[in-house]
C-alpha cells in the first residue's frame, strides 16, 4: 500500500512539474506612438480654399481605392490576392510555418513505434555463440548445431515529461513563426495593392500626357497654317513659319517616350496580376485620368498604427519568438526525464509467437542531467538573450519607420495638392494669355515669338498640371499603404493575442 502511495506521489509530482514554464514570458511591448501625427498638434491638413479634401483623424477604409471611384481600378484591385506572386509565395510560406509548428509539437505526444523481425540461423557447434544458444534453449532436443528460426514483434513507446516547458516553449515560438508568417503574406498584399495602384495611376497619368501633347499639337498646327497663310497674304516672313513648325515637331517628338512609358506601364501592371505582357492592353487602352478628390481623407489613428501595420506585427512576432526562445535555452540547464516502455513477442515458431510465454516487456524511467556542457549551455543562452534584444530594436525600428512613412506621405499629399491648385490657375491665364496673343498676332499688333513662347509655356504647364494631379493620387496611395490598409479584406480575423497557453498577465519589464 506504501508503494502505490509513493508511486502516485511520484507520478503527481512529475504532472505537477510539467506545467512549469521556465523563462520569460513574452509581453507585448508599447509601440510608443502619439495622439497626433504632427508634432504642432495638428492631426493632418484641413481643407484649403481651392476645394482640396481635408485629411482627419478617422480610420482608414479596408477598401481604400475604392475612394478614386474608378472601376477599373477597383476591378484590378480585387484580383490582386489570387493573381500576385508574392502574395502567392507569402502563401506557400505560411503552410510551411504552420507544418513546421505541427512537427514541433508533435514533441509534446509519446512516441509510438512498431517492429516485426525474423532470422533464420545456423551456428557452429564449436562456437560461444553456438554453446550459448544451447545453453540458454535449454534443450537437448534443439542443437545448436541445427537451423534455428527466431521469431520477434512488438511495440516501443517514449515520452519525454516536459517538465520545464522545453517543448511548450518551442511551440511557443513555432507558434510565433506561423504569425510572423501571417503578417508577411499580409505586408505583401499591401504592398502589391499599393503597387498596383501606383502603376495604374501612373499609367492614366501618362495617357493623360499623351491627350494634351495631341491637343496642343492641334494648336500648334493652326498656328502654323495660320502663319502659312500670313506669309501668302505678305504680312509675316518665312521665320515665323520655320518657328511655327519646329514647335509642332517639338511637340511630335513628345510623343513617342509617352506611348512607350504607356506601353510599359500596361505591362508592370499584367506582371503583378502574373499576366504575360500586353495582356491588359485591351482592358487599358483607353480611361481617364484618375482624379481624387474625396471630402474627407481619413489618415487613420496613430494609437491603431501597430495593429494595422503588417510589418509591424511581423516584427512583434519575430520578438515573442525570441522571447520564447530564451525560455529553450533555459530550459537546456535542467534534467530531462524519459518514460520507456516495450511490448514485444519472441519465440522460434512463428505459431507460438502470440502466446503469453513469447511475451517480453520492458517500463522504466530514464533521466539525463548535464553536468559539463564546456560552456555550450551558457553561450547558447547568453546568444538568445542577444537575439531577442536585437528583435527589440527590430521593433522599435520599424514602428519608427511606420510612423515616419506615414508623416511624410501626410506631409507630401498637403504639399502637392496646395501646388496642383496653383498650377491650375496658372493653366487658367495661359490659355486666356495664348488667346490674346493670337489676336493681337493676327492684329499686327505683337510679335509671333509671344504666341510661341505662350504656346509653350502653356504646354508645359499643362503637363506640370497633370503630373501633379497624378501624383496626389500616387501620394494618396502611399499614405494608405503607411497606414497598412487593405489587408482586412482577405486575411481577417488576425488574433489580437499569441494563442500561447504559456502567455500570461504580467507587469510589462523591458526584454531581457
């Protein structure tokens, strides 16, 4: 009865002891960001007088592109996830992460193996080892000289006790990786709709490009049929129509850099939806500039920055593993405690094989204590706690960044859209400014170099006016991709918490 009673302690001991954890416990560090994005306390830019939306303090849309009202856009933008290489290779990885974490904690189950065997042997009579096998068959009718069938099955059955959370610890970061994992196929699905946006509105930027410099083509060549008719008429010389149509060819050689920006354009964007090239010319041939103009520009909250960003969870992932890691390393300075066990047959015939006499067994414990490692315990310890602090400043780092890029694109899209209106009125008086050249040209009254270099001036105005409208959209894009959105509308539901039973609540401490 005192046995039983020890032998239960015992056991009670060991289930006690394996729910120990050894190591730190991973606590979710502060990302350290403001209430306000800028510094002077103002959340973002207001709207100003010429119409341009104001940026408030609002959650960003998942569906962000959807606020360019552009069809198509929004056609490409809902293809991305399932097209996009990178988001398919950020796939395949995270079916590795999560195989990987079933094959670490499949440590934490015993171990169960069968065998079956069988030999045929004919020993010498002189031999030790053939006296042996008489000796122990213990049978004068069976020589050891004569053959000799052996027959042998069983079981073999491990468990190790994780007593110190040497293996909750590496699923602990098994579990980790899978998150870090997750956060990356999340990041490459922001970047891909960022980029498919990027492309596209650069795109229609350059269509738009293309539209003027045939539009004022078309002015430059009435001005030269204008000129050519002057000089018919004796009222003008032959310079003014070499300088009329050297501004059409001028303009003519624009031409074809744009259609080959176009052309490449088309193809960037069928090479992101894994499409071969011009494979999209037909559905991108033709569209408007993309204009937006929203009321509101929601430039999200700072506080929400370090849950909405990929990268930034990724990163917080990469250091929960390394905290994990630590307590593995820990967990190395104790003894280990195996539980073995067989149950196997063996007999010389194979009719006899399954009889209570063939059976054999074998249950014990075993235990290992390292006693002299030459420092490799210590060493391998001392480099997890260097990795986890470097996984810290990876972290910091990234939330910095974060917040820098998200600053820089609020900063970049209020300065853009003040200067977008002011070219605006500039294109407003040129165009008044060309048109009481041509009269008073026509008039006698001023020279043709005033309708040229008006002409001119027009032109590149014009431009300068569509590039900047092209790019407060591209600004637009980039602030959305700094806020992290996008990705809620595929791969939702992200735990808010590691599903690590070994997480507990603790006084937040600085990583170790």
């Amino acid at each position: 009865m005192g046995q039983n009673l020890r032998a239960v302690a015992a056991i009670s001991v060991m289930f006690a002891l394996a729910g120990c954890t050894v190591g730190p416990d991973f606590v979710r560090p502060d990302p350290g960001l403001p209430k306000r994005w800028f510094a002077d306390g103002a959340a973002a830019a207001p709207a100003d007088s010429e119409g341009s939306s104001a940026t408030v303090l609002e959650p960003v849309d998942p569906a962000w592109w959807q606020a360019f009202r552009d069809a198509t856009l929004t056609s490409l933008m809902q293809r991305v996830a399932d097209a996009n290489l990178d988001v398919k290779t950020a796939t395949v990885r995270l079916a590795e992460s999560r195989f990987q974490r079933a094959a670490v904690a499949s440590a934490q189950l015993p171990g169960l193996n069968g065998s079956a065997r069988y030999q045929h042997q004919n020993l010498s009579d002189v031999s030790a080892k053939g006296s042996l096998i008489e000796g122990l068959l213990g049978s004068p009718s069976i020589s050891s000289a004569k053959p000799a069938d052996l027959f042998a099955g069983g079981f073999d059955a491990s468990w190790e006790l994780d007593l110190w959370g040497h293996v909750r610890r590496q699923v602990e970061a098994a579990d980790a990786q899978v998150q870090f994992s997750e956060e990356q196929r999340r990041d490459a699905l922001v970047s891909s709709l960022a980029e498919i946006a990027r492309d596209y509105i650069q795109l229609r930027g350059t269509q738009t490009l293309i539209r003027i410099a045939n539009h004022n083509l078309k002015i430059q060549q009435d001005i030269l049929q204008l000129t050519q008719t002057r000089q018919l008429q004796g009222l003008t010389t032959s310079l003014d129509v070499e300088n009329a149509a050297a501004q059409v060819e001028a303009i003519r050689a624009q031409l074809p850099s744009l259609q080959q920006q176009e052309a490449q354009q088309i193809n960037a964007v069928s090479f992101l939806l894994d499409l071969p090239p011009d494979a999209l010319r037909g559905e991108l041939a033709t569209g408007k500039q993309v204009v937006p103009m929203p009321a509101r520009v929601p430039a999200g909250i700072p506080s929400d920055l370090a849950r909405r960003r990929p990268d930034i969870r990724a990163a917080e992932a990469q250091l929960h593993a390394a905290t994990a890691d630590i307590g593995v390393a820990v967990a190395e300075f104790y003894p280990s405690i195996q539980l073995n066990g067989s149950l196997g047959f063996d007999a010389l015939k194979v009719g006899s094989l399954l009889t209570a006499r063939a059976i054999t067994t074998n249950l014990g414990p075993s235990i290992s204590i390292p006693i002299f490692q030459g420092g490799r315990l210590k060493a391998t310890l001392e480099l997890r706690k260097a990795q986890q602090v470097e996984a810290a400043i990876a972290y910091h780092r990234t939330v910095l960044r974060a917040w820098h890029e998200v600053v820089d694109a609020l900063i970049d899209y209020r300065t853009e859209r003040q200067r977008r209106a002011r070219l605006a009125r500039q294109v407003e008086h040129l165009r008044q400014a060309l048109s009481l050249a041509r009269e008073r040209y026509n008039d006698g009254v001023t020279e043709f170099t005033t309708v040229l270099d008006t002409a001119r001036t027009l032109l590149q105005a014009e431009q300068d006016h569509a590039q900047s409208t092209t790019n407060i959209s591209i600004d637009l894009v980039q602030l959305y991709k700094a806020l992290g959105g996008g990705w809620e509308l595929t791969y939702p539901n992200a735990p808010p918490e590691p599903p690590i039973s070994a997480q507990r609540p603790s006084k937040a401490r600085k990583p170790t």
